[in-house]
C-alpha cells in the first residue's frame, strides 16, 4: 500500500499562529494596553498591565517548548517576536508609566531616551550572541549576560510602590527616575545571572506577588494612598512644587 503524501497547507495569513506564541502576543498585547490605560486611567493600571505582560513573557518559553515537530523557521520566529514583543512591554510601555505619574519636564527626557536604549541594545545583543550560539551548536543556556529587559516587570512595580508612599514629588520622581537608570545601567553592564527554569519562575512570581502585597498594604493603610491612585494630573515643576498638566 503506497503511502499518500503529506502537503502542509499553507496559511493565508503571515506568520504563525499556533498556541506557542499565544503568550507572546498575550504579552505585547498587554503591553500596548498599559500605555494606554496608564494615560487614560492612571500609572497604577499601567503596572497592573506589565505585570501581566511579565507572567505571560516569563511563560512563553515553556508554552512554546510543549509543541512537538517545531520547524527551524517556527523557532526563529517564536525567538524573533518575543525580542521585539520584549521591547514595547518593557523598553516603551514603563516610560508611559514615568511619564503618567507626572515625570514630565525635559530633565526627564535623557532618562527614558537612556532607558529605551539600553532596552534595545540589551536585546539585540542577546538576539545576535543567541543566533552565534544555536549555529555553533553550543549547550543550552545557563546564564544571561547582563539583566534580562523583562525584569523591568520585577524591578519597577516594586519602586513604583515604594515611591508613591512619598507625598513629597521630588522625593516620589527621584526613586522612580534611580530605578529608570538602574534597569539601565543593568541591562547593559556585564554579568552573569543563572537563568531561572519552570519551577524557579513560579517561585519568583510567587515571591513577587507576595512582597507587591506588602507594599500595596503599607501604602494603603499606613501612608493614607489610594490603590489606584492617580498622579496623571500633576507634574512635576522645576521649582519643587507640584504644577497643573493640561
């Protein structure tokens, strides 16, 4: 009996579109939202939006990796879009969140200009060295050179909480203009950091959650700050008070 053979029906449409990258997309989608919803509505839904942006990314790899038969091209593609979903989650979508909480006069300029290009820098070399990589055969990855960009999701939250406390702005623009040049620095400076599997992503998101928590608490019953606090109709002067944003 002669074996028919198998033609793969092409798709209409560009791209892949199987549940591998459903995260993926879930992810840049959530990252567009929180620039928005952050001018809307607020810097608060605008972390509530990277944070799910940071879940479904922190994911993806695992998703992606329980598909069976995966081409080389579905593999170039899956790494391909989450770089570029990593840069509008989490090198454009936190600078909505500084500039919503009212970090908007010119001096704020060169920290997010700073920001959005160690992002970019941060994940073209690892696209480059991580293509070296898979075409020399090399092991499987054990450590990133310098902090992954998607761990803004972990580090801004935390300082956005902990900033917000503070009624006085120049002390709430301070923390949160250190954290901008922090991730910064972090993302470009070499270092090894192990790199986290299924059940160390759990624990860190799990950890994550907790110490949000925390912090939410304090500043809601211990400094009198709203969860969902809106800064948007303030800025930031350059003579200490805070000033009417039209």
């Amino acid at each position: 009996m002669e074996e028919k053979k198998k033609t793969k029906r092409k798709s209409p449409f560009v791209g892949f579109w199987s549940y591998g990258v459903i995260l993926t997309y879930l992810s840049v989608a959530a990252g567009v939202a929180g620039i928005l919803v952050s001018s809307l509505y607020g810097a608060f839904w605008g972390v509530v939006c990277l944070f799910i942006s940071g879940f479904c990314d922190a994911f993806d790899g695992v998703v992606a990796g329980t598909r069976k038969n995966r081409t080389e091209l579905d593999k170039r593609f899956g790494a391909h879009i989450d770089s570029l979903s990593d840069l509008v989650a989490f090198g454009i979508a936190p600078i909505a969140i500084g500039f919503n909480m009212g970090m908007r006069a010119w001096y704020f300029i060169p920290v997010f200009v700073i920001f959005a290009l160690c992002a970019l820098i941060r994940l073209a070399y690892f696209d480059v060295t991580e293509e070296i990589r898979i075409a020399e055969g090399g092991k499987k990855r054990t450590y990133f050179e310098g902090l992954p960009v998607t761990n803004v999701a972990v580090g801004l939250p935390v300082f956005y909480f902990i900033a917000t406390m503070f009624s006085s702005p120049l002390v709430m623009y301070l923390i949160m203009a250190f954290c901008y040049l922090l991730l910064s620095f972090l993302f470009v400076f070499r270092f090894r950091m192990p790199k986290a599997g299924p059940r160390g992503l759990c624990i860190t998101v799990a950890v994550l959650f907790v110490i949000v928590t925390v912090l939410c608490l304090i500043r809601w019953y211990v400094c009198g700050v709203p969860l969902a606090a809106n800064f948007n109709a303030q800025c930031f002067s350059p003579f200490g008070k805070r000033a009417a944003f039209v």
